[in-house]
C-alpha cells in the first residue's frame, strides 16, 4: 500500500466516525475533532501524488487557506455562522466546478462517455449551488430579503431549464468535442440555482442550508470521479447523503414535503388569510423586567424557548446564568428545541451548548411539548414562527400544519422581543396576543440580565423581610 492510500483509508475511517460523532450533541466536539483531522490527513496524504512536481503553488494555497480560515473562525460571531456556512458551501462548489472545467480545458474531445458524464454533472451540481449558496448566504445576512420573490410560470420555466441542461450534458456525453455548449450549460446551471432559491423563504434557511450542503458533497464526489480521487468519492458521498436525510428529517419535522419547500415559496403571507389584523387583535400584554422576575420567583417549572434574537443578541451565557439562579432556588429548567429554530440545522444546539448548558436540559420538541400544560413560565427569547398557534388554528397561514412548540398552553408565558416584528416567514404571531402572554421588550442578552438581577432583588427582600419577622 502506498503512502497516499495509507492516509487516504486512515482519513476515510476519521470522516466516518466524525459524522456518527455529530449525530448526538454530546459527542458533537469530539466528532468535529475526529473530523478535522480526517482532512487534516487526506491533504497531507495528497502531498504523496505522484503527479506533484512542484509544492509552491500548493503551499502558498495551503498557507492563504489556513490563514482566511483562522480568520474566519476567529473573527466571525456566532450569528453570523449560517451564512459563512452557506458562503463556504459556495467556495467548495467553485472549486469543483473549476476542478471539471480544467479538466474540460485539459481533454475535451478526447473525454470517454464516462468521464464526460461525471465532469458534466459536476459542473451542474457545483455551478448552481454556487449561486445558491451565495443567494442564501444574501438573504441570511439581510442583502437580500428574505421574502421569497415569485412569478408566474415560474416553476415551469425553472423545470424547463433544468431540462435544457439535461439534454446539453447527454449531448456532450456523446460530442465532448461542442465547447460552446459545455460553458453554455454552466452559465445555466449558474442561473438555475439562483432561480432555485429565489423563490424560497427566508423560514426555509434550514432545510435550503441543509440541501445546499448535499449538492457541495455530491459535486465533491463527482470530481473524485473525475480524479480517480478515492478521499474525494468517500467525503463526496457521505456529505451529499447525510445532507439528504437530514434535509428530509427536517422537512417532516415541519409536517412538509421536500418538493413543497423548493417549489412552494413558504414564507409568504397569502392574501386570503382569515387570521386577525394587528388592529383586529386584543392589546399586546407588556411587561418589565421586574415583572417577569416576580413569575419566575411563584415557578417551580420553567421552559426557555431559543430562537434567532437569542443568537443575535448573543444571550447565551445570560441565559445560562438565570437558569442558575431559578435552579438555586429550586426551579426545574429545561430547553425546548425546534428543529427548524434558528438559521441553520442544530442552530440552538450550538448556541447553547457555548454557554456549557447541559445537554439532558435541551428537549427535543415532541417530548417538550407535553410538559408545556405543567410548566408555570415558559420564556421565549426571539422565537417566531416556532412557537406560532396560527400553525394550528388558521389553515390559510403559510405555516399552517407545521408543528410548534406549545408554548400558548403554559400557565405564563414570558416573551422577550426587539419589537413587534414579525418572524422569518412574514406573518403576525398569535401568541403576542394571548391573555396569559407578557411582552418584555429590549435586547435579549440585556433584558435577561435585568430579569436575572430582578429576581435576585426579590430574593434579597424575602430574606429581609423574614429577619424582620424573626
């Protein structure tokens, strides 16, 4: 065995107990790790190829790579890690479609039907998720609006164009020879991802970051074909498979079809909604800090709902501290965790488990939502369309039978917002509204805190006040 298979079957080994690491938030960290190293071995590896005559190209790559991707994960805030991921997604699509366009360049004509089918539809698959990792990466990052943006005719028009490079890559299977032709498919398949993600709703970030992520792998995987690159078809498969299956997980966690999320343009409020105007709608209950400190002090079970103000405010570490302090005073806490909360698969995941939050405390949503009934305060931090009754009550609402958190069924419940504004997917949160509902306006990290401080104050003046009874 030579040295470049030795660490290629090593790497391979590291990438699959990687991914079985990452199923489990536990073991998260650990995967990641195993991950890493994985690469780590799998470029080291490729240094053997017997094709490398020289390594100054290959070092200077080595050496900008690892410096912007010190960068990145130094400098980048949590919050901003949705769209880095789909901007990355983005750059390991450009390097496969460049990688099959070399090899286009380098062969042409001279391409057997079988590496021309492969070095096809890894320009295909890279050329759109190019562009649709940069739409994503656009609209979660506020460049482009996160409303999805429709037309008629427009997913006939989108399946046309997907047939018009199916038919330009089976055409060159058999004449590789038509240049022309091969860079015409591409600039399609550039444009057919950004049409693929126009139309989808900012609320489907997950599922599109999750499917994004599937198309890279798979392109990764063709152009280990095209190489005969055994590290690259291993990492290729794994990745375009678990991208799948977890897309497909998602989708059922909201109670949709796949086809539905990338043809349906969920996110968009429809004009025939029988749900109530703002103006229609019963007052807004708001409240202070102090107040939510006096419900937390007569609770003896409380829930946090993480949503994306969480992440924005960076509020973490302040959740975790007024979890401590409910916990001293014997409070039960727990998280409960949507699948689709967030920006990104396992958003809150990551989010808490920073602030060193206990895994057993995060609570999966079909075995939170019955304590919701016992639970005295449950405390929304920025989650809309997660905790929305309207999934349940107005069947004209775009996010009609998708399932939620059942907050609306706790004794209390203690909202923390900016302001008014609605969700990711455009529409009036019903919960606002219910009687048991105070709104606690301001910044999450900052509002936490003041409720934190508030029920520390209120614990101090029972204690006084019983040395006065004393």
């Amino acid at each position: 065995m030579t040295m470049l298979n030795f660490f290629y079957l090593v790497s391979s080994v590291f990438f699959i107990f990687g991914l079985k690491g990452l199923t489990h938030p536990e073991t998260a960290r650990r995967g990641m790790f195993m991950a890493e190293f994985g690469m780590l071995l799998a470029v080291v590896g490729t240094l053997f190829h017997h094709e490398i005559i020289n390594f100054t190209w290959i070092i200077a790559g080595l050496v900008l790579g690892s410096a912007i991707g010190l960068g990145m994960g130094l400098w980048i805030p949590m919050t901003a890690v949705p769209q880095r991921t789909a901007f990355s997604h983005a750059l390991g699509a450009l390097a496969a479609t460049l990688v099959g366009v070399s090899e286009y360049y380098r062969y042409g004509a001279e391409l057997s039907k079988v590496t021309m089918t492969a070095i096809g539809f890894e320009v295909l698959i890279g050329g759109l998720t190019v562009t649709g990792s940069l739409m994503a990466a656009g609209k979660l990052q506020g460049i482009i609006g996160g409303s999805p943006v429709t037309y008629k005719g427009q997913n006939a028009s989108n399946i046309g164009l997907l047939l018009v490079m199916a038919g330009i890559l089976i055409y060159l299977v058999f004449n590789p020879g038509n240049t022309t032709l091969f860079y015409i498919m591409i600039a399609a398949a550039a444009a057919f991802g950004f049409l693929l993600v126009l139309p989808i709703g900012a609320a489907d970030m997950p599922v599109v970051m999750s499917l994004l992520n599937s198309y890279a792998g798979l392109a990764d995987a063709a152009m280990g074909f095209v190489l005969m690159n055994k590290i690259q078809i291993i990492t290729g498969s794994l990745d375009g498979s678990s991208g799948v299956i977890l897309s497909i997980l998602m989708c059922k966690a909201m109670n949709r079809p796949l086809t539905n999320v990338l043809f349906g343009a969920f996110g968009q409020t429809p004009a025939a909604s029988t749900a109530q105007t703002p103006a229609e709608q019963p007052k807004v209950r708001s409240g202070t800090p102090k107040e939510a400190g006096e419900l937390f002090k007569k609770a003896k079970r409380a829930i946090i709902v993480p949503g994306y103000g969480m992440a924005v405010a960076q509020a973490q570490h302040a959740v975790r501290e007024l979890a401590t302090l409910l916990e001293k005073e014997g409070i039960t806490v727990k998280y409960a965790i949507h699948p689709v909360a967030g920006r990104m698969p396992g958003h809150m995941n990551v989010l808490l488990a920073e602030a060193n939050i206990p895994y057993e405390q995060l609570i999966d949503m079909d075995d939170i939502n019955p304590e919701f009934e016992e639970t005295d305060v449950s405390l929304v931090l920025g989650a809309n369309d997660v905790v929305n009754p309207a999934a349940k009550t107005d069947p004209a609402s775009p996010i009609y039978g998708m399932p939620i958190l059942d907050v609306e069924k706790s004794k209390a419940v203690i909202v923390i917002k900016r302001s008014m504004n609605p969700g990711f997917a455009g529409i009036e949160n019903e919960l606002f509204y219910r009687p048991n509902t105070m709104m606690v306006f301001g910044d999450a990290k900052g509002t936490v805190e003041k409720i934190s401080a508030a029920f520390k104050e209120l614990g101090k003046s029972q204690t006084a006040l019983q040395d006065v009874e004393v």
